[in-house]
C-alpha cells in the first residue's frame, strides 16, 4: 500500500544499528516478508501528526489443524517513538482479535523486564538454532532481523 516506501526505509534504517541484520534492498523483498496474499503476515505501522511513520510491528498467524488453536509469533519490533512494551501489547490484542489463543515474541532485540513484565518467558531454544551466536546477549545486543 501508500505506506510501504516509508515502512521499508524505516525497518532499513532501524535495522543499520545493529551489526548482523537483514536488509531488504527493494519494496518487493520488503513485501514478501511483512505482507502476504495468505493473509497470515499482519504489520501495523505507527503515524505520527506529520502523517511519518515512526514504528512498526508484525506478527504471523499460524493457523494450525486441530487439536492446535491458532498461534500468532511477533516477528518484527522497530521502535523509534513508541514504548516497546505498547507495540508488544498493541501487537498481542490485535492477534487476539485475528482468532489466535496463543502468542510467542521472536525478538532478540527486548529488553528482558519488558518480557517479564508481559509474561513471556526467553525462548532458549531459538538461540540454539544459530549455531555460531550462542549467546543471548550478543543476538539481542547486536543482530536483528524478522524471525518466522
């Protein structure tokens, strides 16, 4: 949609803070990860009185065969203005209003009070995945790209 240009340069520049991150170098790459013709991608992007947009959010909603209930993973933080924190729940009501009874948060990049105080536990088990960055400190601390 219209938002998509500022949406990309936003994630780009929010993304060159950190040493290891995905950057997207076209609207298209962009709109294959943060929108879908599924329909199970949703990104909300935060505009302020100017009409720029200063964050953005998105989760995946996986919509399993029974006995498992739809799942949402929040995939993407970037916080320019916003409290990380109301992304977050902003994010969790939205996905709670898409039909999903659980949610995960696939962020290395928050702040661990942040994620206690929402009632999400560290997912250990992802930072296994990467094989040459075991540390949690040095994912949250330095990389950042969107995790499915």
């Amino acid at each position: 949609s219209e938002d998509v240009p500022s949406a990309l340069a936003l994630v780009n520049k929010w993304s060159s803070q950190f040493e290891i991150s995905q950057v997207f170098g076209n609207e298209e790459e962009f709109l294959h990860t943060f929108m879908s013709p599924t329909g199970n991608v949703f990104t909300y992007v935060v505009v302020d009185e100017s009409k720029s947009i200063t964050d953005l959010v998105m989760y995946v909603l996986i919509r399993n065969d029974f006995p498992l209930l739809p799942h949402a993973n929040i995939c993407a933080v970037v916080s320019t203005r916003s409290p990380v924190k109301q992304l977050i729940m902003d994010a969790m009501v939205c996905a709670r209003r898409n039909g999903s009874q659980d949610i995960s948060l696939l962020q290395f990049n928050v702040e661990s009070d942040i994620l206690s105080s929402l009632s999400f536990a560290p997912r250990e088990f992802i930072a296994s995945n990467f094989y040459n960055l075991r540390y949690h400190e040095i994912l949250r601390t330095k990389c950042w790209f969107p995790l499915y």
